[in-house]
C-alpha cells in the first residue's frame, strides 16, 4: 500500500502497483507483453507457444486468447510474412 500521496508516481509504478494487487491480472498483461513480442521480433513459435498454453488469466484476456487461437492460420501469417493492412485499417475514410 502507498503510505504517501505526495509523491509523484510513473506510469510504470502505477502498473507495476496494480500488477501487484491481483496476481490473475500479472500473468494476464506478462502473456499479452510476451505476445507483443513475439509479434514485433516474428517469432512464430513463441507466438504459437503463448497462444496454445493454458493461463490462469482473467475473463477479457481469455477472450483475446480464444479470438486468437480461433484466427490461429492469420495470425501466424502476419507473423512470418512482410505484408500489413495496417494502414489501411487505422485509416477512416
């Protein structure tokens, strides 16, 4: 608990505080930042890895998780193939 409210927190101590107080919601965000990963790094076998592995994570996370595996065949694609619709998704016409 924080003794003092004078203190100025990061972002990364607000994270890490609330991390701290629901151990379900820790292994929910390491699962999704090891996902964030493999993704950056196109590293397929740890994507798959994380996705196929069975975590005590909370509702929302299991929701991602299942959304994920059932588009197991896209996102392994975008994991090893050099092309993105990214832009055009993040575009409003």
């Amino acid at each position: 608990m924080i003794a003092t409210y004078d203190k100025k927190v990061t972002m990364a101590e607000r994270v890490g505080i609330g991390l701290d107080l629901d151990p379900q919601l820790a292994a929910g965000y390491e699962l999704l930042q090891g996902a964030m990963t493999a993704l950056e790094e196109h590293d397929v076998d740890q994507l798959m890895d994380l996705l196929f592995t069975k975590y005590d994570v909370p509702a929302p996370f299991q929701t991602v998780l299942k959304t994920l595996r059932k588009n197991s065949e896209g996102v392994y694609n975008a994991t090893v193939l050099p092309y993105s619709n990214g832009r055009v998704e993040g575009s409003t016409a």
